[in-house]
C-alpha cells in the first residue's frame, strides 16, 4: 500500500509541470543574490540603484516561498503574488539592461565599447524569470502552448549564452581557443530548440534535443571549473578578489541551469506527443 502511494505521489510529481517552474524561478532568484553581489561589489556598489536587484532577489525569492505552499489552497493568493513579482521582475530587468548600457555604450557607441561595458544583457535574466511566472498563470501547463513557452524562453537564454559568452571571451581576443566551445555549443542549442517553432516534430526529435541539452550542461560544469582554476592561479589578493577581477566562476552555470528549464519544457511537450499518439 505504501509503495503504490510513493508510486501515486511520483506520478503527480512528473505531470505538476507547474510546480517545477515555480521551483526553477524560486531557485534561480534566490541564486540571483549571490550572484548580483559578486557583480556589482567589483565598483563597490557605486550607485545606490545597483542594490535594487539584490534586495529585489531576495525579497522575491521569500515571497515566492511563502505562497507556494498555498497554490492548492488559496490559488488566488498565489496567482496574485506571483503576478505581482512576475511583473516587478520584467521591469527590474529591462531597466537593468538600459542602466548596463548606460555605462559606457551610450557615451561612445562602439562595438568596443559594448563589450568591454558592464554585461548588457545580464539583467534579462529577471525578465525572463518574470514572464515564467506570469506564464504559469496565464496558460495551462498541461498544454502544448506552455510547453512551446517554455521551450521558447529556454532558447532566449541560450541565445543571451552566446552573446555572453561572445562579448566575454572577446575581452581577451580568445586567448585560448577552447573559449569557442561555449559559443558554438550556444549555437547548436539554438539551432536544435528553434525547430520545434517552425514543424512539427515527434519524440525522437524532442530525445535528440534532450541529447544535446545533456552536452550543454557539462559545457557549463567544465566551464565552471575553468573558471574556477582560472581563478585560483592569479598570483596575489583574497579568493574573494580573484574572484571578483578573474574569470566569473558562475557564468558557465548559465549552462547547465537553462538546460533544467529547456528538459522541462520538452518533457512537457513529449508528454504532450506521446498523449496524442494514443488517441
């Protein structure tokens, strides 16, 4: 009896596509913190604007915790809240990538200076979490739409990978030429979860972008600890000083993270297939 209700509570886990969003955007906003401090402690937080996305973060995050028991109970509490910091999170984003900007593009609009200036296009990342959360209370999650949503803010990620990955490793001319595999692993994933868009595709191809999904996320692990070596070898300062002026440990974790949203959203659209082939 207790192994068929362990079996029934699995169950209800794999097809609560919902609830695993929700847990992804928790996660990642609380991930958020950390890694908007490490950013922004390399100019000491000169600008009293730059502590909005960490109180933000982390003020998001314990509110998304606190509702999220309640889904079931008060879906209404839940809907608004989540709503409420959807919203708040695509403002903070878009906001961020003009402030970003601002700090040296706009005074000398070169290509040079975009990449050398504060990461651009950081802040989408709130963006992104955002219309997930506004996503999971629009459209039904049990429907090919959510999954096409999902599946299609996973390759806006992956998209923002490579122009990272691009305009970082660009700082150092590509010094190293294994600094190319994040750019071209980014544009096969974007090559792969674009399809989906344009035909109609069947389980063996959703399994082959799950295969390739797999390959981005040891990308990012080995990237991380490149990062990391990288990093511990500079000659002199704290590890919290090679850190903050070495390679960005955390970047490569982009990786591996978009790859968790990208198989949700594909193990949702499998489902999807494979319930209309029974029919």
């Amino acid at each position: 009896m207790g192994g068929r209700n362990r079996t029934d509570r699995l169950a209800a886990w794999a097809r609560d596509h919902q609830l695993w969003v929700e847990l992804f955007v928790l996660l990642n906003l609380g991930g958020l913190v950390l890694d908007i401090y490490l950013a922004h402690s390399q100019n000491q937080f000169r600008r009293a604007s730059e502590y909005v996305p960490l109180y933000f973060s982390l003020a998001a995050a314990v509110a998304l915790a606190i509702v999220l028991p309640l889904r079931r109970q008060w879906p209404a509490v839940w809907r608004d809240v989540g709503h409420l910091v959807g919203w708040l999170a695509v403002a903070t984003g878009l906001a961020g990538v003009v402030l970003h900007l601002d700090s040296r593009f706009f005074d000398e609009r070169t290509i040079r200076s975009l990449t050398y200036a504060a990461p651009f296009a950081a802040p989408l990342a709130f963006t992104g979490l955002g219309l997930l959360l506004i996503l999971n209370r629009l459209v039904a999650a049990d429907t090919t739409e959510w999954a096409h949503w999902v599946i299609l803010l996973a390759l806006g990620g992956f998209i923002g990978n490579f122009v990272f990955s691009l305009t970082d490793h660009a700082q150092n001319g590509f010094f190293n030429p294994i600094e190319w595999v994040p750019v071209v692993s980014s544009a096969f994933a974007i090559g792969f979860l674009i399809v989906p868009f344009a035909a109609e595709v069947g389980i063996a191809y959703l399994r082959l972008c799950g295969a390739i999904l797999v390959v981005q996320a040891l990308v990012g692990v080995i990237g991380f600890g490149l990062h990391a070596q990288a990093d511990f070898r500079q000659p002199a300062g704290s590890l919290f000083e090679r850190v903050l002026t070495g390679a960005p440990p955390m970047a490569p974790l982009l990786f591996p993270n978009l790859v968790v949203l990208g198989g949700i959203g594909l193990w949702a659209l499998s489902r999807q297939r494979a319930g209309r082939a029974r029919l």
